[in-house]
C-alpha cells in the first residue's frame, strides 16, 4: 500500500498558503479533497482536484460520510501514493485525518496547513491562555460541555447543524447568553455576528467556514453545576466560613436528612413539583455537605461519593450495560441484583433493619398525614396501644 500524504489548505486563499504546502500541490497531479469548497482550490485550476462532497449526499450522519472517505482513500491508496487535502490544518478539528492516523494499515504524512484557532481568537478579541475547548458540532452533547471555559464549536455547515447545536447548549446556558457566529475567521476579514443564544440559527448562512464561539459563564450563571455547589459547600465548611456550617460533623446533621425526607414526602403527597424540586435539593445539599465535611477531614469528597453510586449501577445492572444477561421480569432481576451483591461481598440479612425502620416512618407519617392523627396518637398505633382505626 501506497502512503497517504494529508495536506491542509489554510483556512483561506493563496496568499495565506505556505510556499511549501503550495509547491507540493503543485508537483501533484491528483489531489483527493475532502469539500471542493475553498478558496485554494478555486485558485489552483490546474491540478485536477478529485472530491468527496458526492459522500456527503449519501448519508445522514457525519461519521458515515469521515468513515467512506477514509475507505475510499485506502482503496485508492492499494495503487500507490496518493495526496489528500483538507481545510485549515490536518490535525485541527478534521476526523478524516484522526480516522487515518488511528488505522495501523496505512502509512501517513501530515503536511499542516494554518489553522483558523489563530484568527478566530483574533475575531473575538480572546486569549486562549483564559482556558478553551473545542468541539464538533455534528456531534456535541451537553455532558461534553464546560460551561467554565470559553467554548469553539466547528463544524456548524448548515442552519440544521446550528439548530441542533442551539439546543444542546441551551441545556447548558442561559437563552440570552451572547454568543459569536464567525465565518472565514481571517483575522480583521472575519465575519462575525454576536447574538443571544437562541438567535443563533436565525438568518444562518450556508458555509463550511463557520464556527460558533461561546464565552464562558460567570460565577452568577453557575447554579446549576454540581461542582459549583461543591465549591459553595467548601467554602462554607471551610475555617473562615459559615459559623453553622463550618461547626457541623456528619452525627450533627443525621436528623435533618430525615427532616428534609420528610418534607420530601409531603411535597409527593401534594403533587407540587416547585416544592419538589426545592425539597430535592436540600436532600441533595445533604450528601453535598457530608461530602465536603469529608474533604475537609481529607477522608473523602464528592468525587468519590459519585464514583461508587456510578460503579454500583452499572455493576448492578449488567443487563443495560453489559453482555449476555437477560432480564424478563422482576424474578429475573431479583436474581441479578442478589447474585451482583454476593459478588461485592455483601451477605443478604435475615432481619433487615433499615427496612423496618422505613416501614415504621411512613406508617407513622400516613397517621398523621393521611388519617389526621397526633403524632402521640399515631406512636401508640405504633406500639399497638391503640386502635388505627379508633
């Protein structure tokens, strides 16, 4: 097999080509090209340019389109070397060249082109050195995201693509968070439009030199990260925090996670989902503020908390995660769920005490929710001293 030499074109014209890159096109009689959509190749009319947009047309996912170019290419490549060029630079932001570079079989060259990163930071007037990331649009979600740091998203073609790329980070930030469409970023000639959020597929037009750029959120839009809850919680338990928080100690704070279980149940029972949200959270700030007493103590944190209840449903569910365990019925994952805890080492009990003491906290909550009694009424139901029914 021939070897596969993958060219970048820049992100421009010519001018911005390097001599290099720009004698070799020249010494090249076939170059294969990812789009025929770009400046270089309008240029350079004598080399006969070979392209693969056709494969765009018979798929409907971007991988499918990356996976037959890079099989055409080494098809093309049994015959001997064969060049390959691509927008701005091989190793930025382009799958075909990370599909060939992951395949043992083929022997390649990457021959870089300028990137667009240089002139998009130049657009938008920003530092790199503040911290970025850089995603594909065709296949961005939400869990990829750091709303922390300032964010690049390639790949936005078309309205379609920035439409599903709004919806994606509209999980994430704010509806008016103002974000920055740039289009053929070439410094001072880049095209850029600042919109909100939700605007970003309004009047979109059709380029494969777009990009989207995202700044991050500030402290004040960081609600809704579980990190930034933690960072709140170690703050408050720290030695110059809170007084209260700082004094509690996981006995301390036993009683109020059955308080808030308690008002938990009763939000249930009132079908009142903005109390349940507030309630769901205050049990959660329970777990958050054992876990950062935990850090504190240097004993645990979060992160390890998280990690265990994360292992232990997937370790518990092999039938979703993994292979060759079938799940009918209830019977059926009764037997998985104990043949699971026999694997951690856990012994079934005979008489299991927090089951009993569950049984005995809702029965005396429904006495007193449901039938309206005292609770030294619903205690002496308890104890069998009196009638449920009276």
């Amino acid at each position: 097999m021939g070897k596969i030499t993958v060219v970048g074109l820049g992100n421009y014209g010519l001018d911005e080509l390097p001599f290099g890159i720009y004698r070799f096109l020249n010494k090249s009689d076939v170059v294969y090209v990812r789009t025929i959509d770009h400046p270089v190749v309008e240029d350079l009319e004598d080399i006969k340019w070979i392209s693969f947009d056709h494969i765009y047309e018979r798929h409907n996912r971007f991988e499918d389109v990356y996976r037959e170019i890079v099989s055409t290419l080494k098809d093309k490549a049994q015959q001997g070397d064969i060049v390959y060029a691509v927008p701005g630079h091989p190793m930025v932001a382009e799958s075909t060249t990370e599909l060939l570079l992951g395949d043992a079989s083929i022997q390649v060259e990457v021959i870089g082109g300028k990137s667009f990163i240089d002139d998009l930071f130049y657009a938008v007037a920003y530092d790199p050195n503040n911290g970025f990331q850089m995603l594909d649009g065709t296949m961005l979600q939400s869990d990829m995201i750091n709303v922390r740091s300032a964010l690049i998203i390639t790949q936005v073609y078309d309205q379609m693509i920035a439409g599903d790329v709004k919806v994606t980070l509209m999980e994430k930030y704010p509806d008016e968070h103002q974000v920055a469409i740039v289009t053929g970023a070439r410094g001072e000639g880049s095209v850029v439009r600042w919109c909100s959020l939700y605007e970003i597929d309004h009047e979109f037009e059709l380029s494969n030199l777009t990009s989207i750029f995202v700044p991050s959120l500030s402290d004040t839009n960081l609600s809704g990260e579980f990190e930034y809850l933690m960072q709140v919680m170690d703050t408050l338990v720290a030695e110059d925090g809170c007084p209260f928080d700082k004094a509690q100690t996981h006995e301390s704070l036993k009683r109020y996670l059955l308080e808030e279980t308690y008002e938990l149940l009763e939000a249930i029972d009132n079908d009142d989902i903005d109390n349940m949200i507030e309630e769901l959270g205050d049990i959660l700030l329970q777990v958050v503020f054992h876990s950062a007493i935990g850090k504190k103590s240097m004993m645990f944190d979060a992160r390890e908390v998280v990690s265990v209840i994360t292992d232990k449903m997937i370790r518990r569910h092999p039938h979703i995660f993994g292979e060759g365990v079938e799940v009918n019925n209830i019977e059926d994952l009764n037997d998985v769920w104990k043949k699971a805890k026999r694997a951690e080492g856990k012994e079934e009990k005979e008489i299991k005490q927090e089951k009993i003491f569950a049984d005995l906290y809702l029965k005396l909550y429904d006495l007193v929710n449901k039938q309206h009694m005292t609770i030294a009424e619903g205690l002496k139901v308890l104890a069998g001293e009196q009638d449920e029914t009276r």
